[in-house]
C-alpha cells in the first residue's frame, strides 16, 4: 500500500470543504486548485497568479517536492483580458519546467474577487 502524505495551508475553507492543499503518494504531488490569499486577492491577474504560485511552491516544499518537479498546471481564469498576465507570472516560474499545461475561462471562483486559480502535479524524480 502507498503511504499518503496529506498538506494543509491552514486556510479554514480545507476543513469546512473537506480537502487538502497537497496530496503526496509515493512520487506524485497533487496539488488542489489554488488562488492567491489576503491583499494578493485585491490585486491585478499577474499578481494573483504570482501569488497563487507561491502557495502552491509552499505545499509542493512540505511535501518534499518543488516547482522543478511540476509536470502538469491546470490555469483558470475569469476574464480572457487576464490571459497575457497570468502567462506572465506562469512563465516565471515554468519557463524552463515547461510543464504540460491548460487555461480554462470560467464564470467565477471562490472567493469572488479571485481572477484565477491554479493546480498543479508534480513528479518527484532523483
């Protein structure tokens, strides 16, 4: 049987939905959708992306990984005039991973004022 390592940020909607930030079995990370937190969510799309990136380069460090392990991203975003900036901050952290990788337009996110959300996988390899 796997071992399974379940990542919690803290944020309080994980207990209330139900859900993990990250999710490690054996050399897999799942990393669950993610936008950016606090004053990041008052910001423009790069920086929201930025910051969703950050949390996720967080849960993929606890669980022994990084974003140099990231093989896939799954990028949602509410507004197609968001698409070059979120890229913007997307190709910052991926340009030389260059993960496989899907933007999706949506109708909306939770919170309200989240632009975009991102997940991400990652394979650990020595």
């Amino acid at each position: 049987m796997s071992d399974k390592l379940t990542i919690s940020s803290g944020y309080p909607f994980e207990t209330i939905f139900g859900y993990a930030r990250a999710v490690r079995v054996d050399d897999q990370v799942f990393v669950s959708g993610t936008t950016a937190r606090g004053a990041d969510l008052e910001r423009d799309a790069y920086h929201q992306a930025a910051g969703a990136l950050a949390i996720i380069a967080d849960a993929l460090a606890e669980a022994g990984s990084g974003l140099h392990h990231v093989v896939r991203t799954v990028v949602y975003i509410t507004d197609r005039a968001d698409i070059d900036a979120v890229a913007r901050a997307h190709g910052e952290a991926f340009a030389a991973i260059r993960p496989a990788s899907t933007l999706v337009m949506v109708a909306g996110l939770i919170p309200a004022t989240a632009r975009v959300e991102i997940e991400a996988t990652a394979v650990i390899q020595d």
